[in-house]
C-alpha cells in the first residue's frame, strides 16, 4: 500500500492506494471519529460492493442512501433523497458520509457532506478509475443544474481516499479507457517522463496490471494533490487541470451527455488543443503525433465528431475559465507542461473546429 497526503494545513488528508484495503478495517476506523455512518452509493455499485463495506463498520451505526446510476441523476432530487435518508434516520453532526461510487457518486455525496447541518466529515471510496485518479481528490463537489453541468455545488475537502485497485476488476473496459484520459493528462501537463512511462506501459494498464497501475494512480493523484494544494479554489493554476476539457465539454453537450463518456471527449479535447499548439509552434510535428498515438493506443477517439462550427464555438464560450466573452484555452508548451491563455492565433481555433 501507498499513502500520498495532500498538504492543505488543518484540512489535510491521506489517500491509501492499493490492493484488497476494502478488507482492512483499520483504515476506515482511523479517519471515523463519529458513531453513525451514511454509506452514499448507486443502484450498480451497491450491488457490487455494499455488503463488504458494511462488514468492515459492524462497530457503526449504518445509514444506507442508495441513488439511481448515471450522471442524468446527479440532480438535486438524488441530493434530497440524501438529505431525507440523513434526517430520517436522525442523523447530526455524529455522523459521516461515506462516498461509495464513481465521479457522480463522489461529487454528489461531497456535497451533501458539505451542506448537511453546515458541514459533516465526510470520505472517499472511488471506485471508477476516473474517480480513482481525479473526482475524488481536490474537494470539488457539486450536482447539475439543467442549464447546465457542476454548476451547484462547494469546495469541500474529505477526511481521507481509500483506493482499492481490486473494484477495478468489474469496471468495463471503455470506463479503463475513460480513466486513461485523465491520467494521460496529467503527463501532458506536467510530467514528461510519466507521458513516457504510459507509452511504454500503456498495454499493461489497459489490462490491469496492478503493479504499474498502482503506480499510475499515485503518480496522478500526486500531480493533482500538487495542483490543488498551490491553487485549492483554482485563481490560477489549478486550471491546467483542465487540460481538453474546453473542447471536451463543448463535445459532451453537443452531443448531448452520455453519448461519448466524460474521458472520451476529453481525449478528443487534448488531440484538438495539442493541433493549437502545434499550430502556435508550442509543440513539434513529432510531439504531436506522440500525443495523438498514445490516445489511441488508450482505445479513446482522436478525431472530433460531426458538429457544426456555431454549435461548437457557441459551447465553448460558456466555459467557467473565460473572461471578457473571450475564450481561454489550455495549451501544451511542449510535452509536460501547459499553459492557460487568450493569446492564440484565432484563426487556428477556427482551423481546429472545423477539420
Ligand atoms: N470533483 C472533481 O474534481 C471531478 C473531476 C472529474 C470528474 N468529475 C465528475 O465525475 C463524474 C464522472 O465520474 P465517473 O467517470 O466515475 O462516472 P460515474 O460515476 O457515472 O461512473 C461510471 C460508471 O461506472 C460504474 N461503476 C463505478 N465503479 C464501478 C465498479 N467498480 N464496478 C462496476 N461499475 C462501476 C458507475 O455505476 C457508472 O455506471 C462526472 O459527473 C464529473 O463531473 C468530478
Ligand atoms: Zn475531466
């Protein structure tokens, strides 16, 4: 096992990494400090793996808050259904939230610990690799709004991660993939020698090899834990983090969300900023074609979908990160590192958007 502390003064925490720590109860045990515990999970995820946390809190008091899984239900009525399961079973401030799922899970359940009577402990247990390597660490959380995605939600750091490679196993492949992106990112932005590690290494982690994906995992939720204890409410850097996901989001609500996962059309986005900078001069030829090769080695797309030029830009203007109606972009000044800027050859955005 690894233990990675994310060093943000008194709201500091570990994240446990590797295999079979859903059997050890000690882990839990030492970051509970209250006596009743809400286990917040989905329909698919509770089946899988509810009964096993249960037995590792025989000492607790045990509230279940079960939700309906898909990011469609990342709404306000699935954070209600929290909140009544929490003053049903009269729960207060003795009591902590534990995440039991994926993104949505992590991000809904997050915030019902940061709302709830003004704030209640809460910890993480992701279970999709995506959630493994990015939701669950940083203390973003939130739900959806109709009009449009995260847009309710709070900062709100957890007590503790505890990622068990073991729930992997019954992860679908295209999920892999989708995780894939993020960690792929984090070499982009940050981490040369890490972008080569996945090169070489990129058919391991597709079958889950627990040795180099373990490593993989820390190394990314180290990159993240870096980010966000330099810019915890991201005023600046902690917007490298978003990394294609200007270009991602605009492809996820064009086509609707859930036709291409979070992971796939951010993949596509990294593909699509790394032919800026290609175009900006910021990135070779050759460093391109390495970006694009090891996403599709990952079994992600690289080529954007069929959506119209006013359609797309139109999406990509209501990105969090823009200011003055001008649209900001992650960018690539090489392999392993990013910048954010305005300051672009528009026509070059125009180029990308329309190939
Ligand atoms: N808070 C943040 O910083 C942050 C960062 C990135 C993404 N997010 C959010 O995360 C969400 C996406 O997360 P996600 O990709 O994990 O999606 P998800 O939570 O929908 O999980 C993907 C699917 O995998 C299933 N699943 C999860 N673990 C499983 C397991 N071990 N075995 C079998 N099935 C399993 C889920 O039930 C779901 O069907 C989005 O809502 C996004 O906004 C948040
Ligand atoms: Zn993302």
């Amino acid at each position: 096992m690894k233990i990675l502390n994310v060093e943000l003064g008194d709201r500091s925490y570990p994240i446990y990494i590797g295999s079979d720590l859903l059997e050890d109860k000690k882990i839990l045990a030492n970051h509970i400090k209250t006596q009743t515990i809400c286990i917040v999970s989905n329909t698919t995820v509770s089946r899988l793996y509810l009964e096993n946390i249960k037995n590792l809190l025989d000492d607790y008091q045990v509230v279940e808050a079960i939700i309906d899984d898909g990011e469609e239900f990342k709404n306000y009525d699935s954070l209600n259904h929290i909140y009544t399961k929490l003053l049903e079973n009269q729960c207060n401030r003795d009591t902590t939230i534990l995440a039991l799922g994926g993104g949505v899970v992590g991000d809904i359940a997050g915030y019902a610990a940061a709302s709830f009577l003004r704030g209640i402990p809460f910890i993480q247990i992701p279970t999709s690799l995506l959630a493994q390597v990015d939701s669950s660490v940083g203390g973003k959380t939130g739900i959806n709004h109709l009009l449009g995605k995260n847009m309710i939600g709070a900062f709100y750091q957890p007590k503790a991660v505890v990622i068990d490679l073991n729930v992997l196993n019954t992860l679908d492949k295209r999920q892999i993939s989708a995780g894939l992106a993020e960690v792929i990112k984090y070499g982009l932005i940050w981490d040369k020698d890490f972008f080569e590690f996945l090169e070489n290494n990129i058919d391991n982690l597709k079958q889950l090899d627990f040795e180099y994906l373990e490593q993989v995992i820390y190394r990314s939720c180290e990159i993240k834990a870096k980010v966000v204890s330099e810019d915890e409410k991201e005023s600046g850097i902690r917007a490298i983090l978003n990394l294609g996901h200007t270009f991602g989001h605009a492809i996820e609500n064009c086509l609707g969300y859930g036709e291409w996962l979070h992971g796939e059309a951010v993949a596509c986005g990294m593909v699509l900023a790394a032919k800026m900078s290609l175009a900006q001069g910021w990135l070779s030829e050759y460093e391109f074609n390495r970006v694009k090769n090891l996403i599709t080695k990952a079994n992600l797309p690289t080529e954007k979908p069929n959506i119209a030029y006013e359609d797309f830009i139109g999406a990509m203007k209501l990105d969090k990160k823009n200011k003055n109606k001008e649209i900001y972009l992650v960018l690539q000044k090489g392999i392993g590192q990013a910048i954010v800027t305005n300051k672009y050859l528009s026509n070059a955005l125009d180029d990308v958007i329309k190939s």
